[in-house]
C-alpha cells in the first residue's frame, strides 16, 4: 500500500506526512513543474503543466490496494477502475456505487457554467474538515493493512 497524492492544491500535506511517517507508509506527491512542492516525507514528482498531467501519471504508476488523495472526480473514477482508493481532502471516499451519478452531476454543473449560471461557493477549510481527513485516512489504512494480513 502506497498514498498517492495529487498534489497541486492539496490543503492536507502535513496531515499525510504525519499519518505516513508514524505508519511508515511511503508516500508519493505528484505536482506540475509549476508548483513549488516539497516533502519531508516520500518522493516528490515533477510532471510537466500540461492539463491532466499528474492525473495520467498517477493512474499510469497506481497499484491495487494504494490510495490515492485527489479533489478530482474525474481521476477518482479512473482510481477506482484501476483497483485502488480514493480520497477527497475533505475526508470523502469514492466508492463505485454512486460514481456514475456524481460525474453526471459535474457535467451538468460544467454546462451551466458554461452558461453563466453560478453553482455556489465552497466552504472554507476548517478543523472538522482535517480531522475528518485524518480519520479516513486511518480508516483506509487500517482496511487496507487487515485485508493484507
């Protein structure tokens, strides 16, 4: 078992580092060039700025049983298919049930964007949300460490 970690935006970094190194799960940050991202704990890989780069790297390099920490609906679909799981910052685990409803629903958001309709704001981050990461995260660990053993 590996973190995967779509790193561009990530707001949970520091959390990952520390569930990882005190578990000694090795870690992977996937970022554009134009991101200045550093890690006191797994490998950092640079991709090129190229739209969807880090994305084709991640499901090009994932392994049934990894995780993978992504905001993008798109790319947690394709995890999913490949075998592995993933997670939102905000705590969210994607599962194959309901999948197919919620990549409709961002469709239909885009083409009313498109259109000029406004869709709404996302919340701040707060303490809740990063507790309810962390808390996941173990819990997908922890599935995931009883399933190998």
């Amino acid at each position: 078992m590996r973190i995967l970690v779509d790193a561009d935006a990530c707001p949970v970094k520091q959390t990952i580092e520390t569930v990882a190194s005190a578990l000694g799960i090795q870690v992977i940050w996937v970022a554009s060039i134009e991101h200045n991202i550093h890690s006191q704990y797994g490998q950092v890989i640079m991709v090129d700025h190229a739209p969807e780069a880090a994305d084709l790297f991640i499901i090009n390099h994932i392994m049934p049983g990894d995780i993978v920490v992504t905001q993008d609906l798109g790319l947690a679909s394709l995890v999913l298919a490949k075998g592995a799981q993933p997670i939102s910052p905000s705590g969210r685990v994607w599962h194959e049930e309901g999948m197919e409803i919620l990549l409709y629903q961002r469709y239909i958001n885009k083409k009313a964007r498109q259109q000029g309709y406004h869709i709404g704001k996302t919340a701040a981050r707060n303490n809740q949300d990063d507790q309810r990461f962390k808390q996941a995260l173990l819990d997908l660990i922890n599935a995931g460490y009883s399933q190998n053993n």
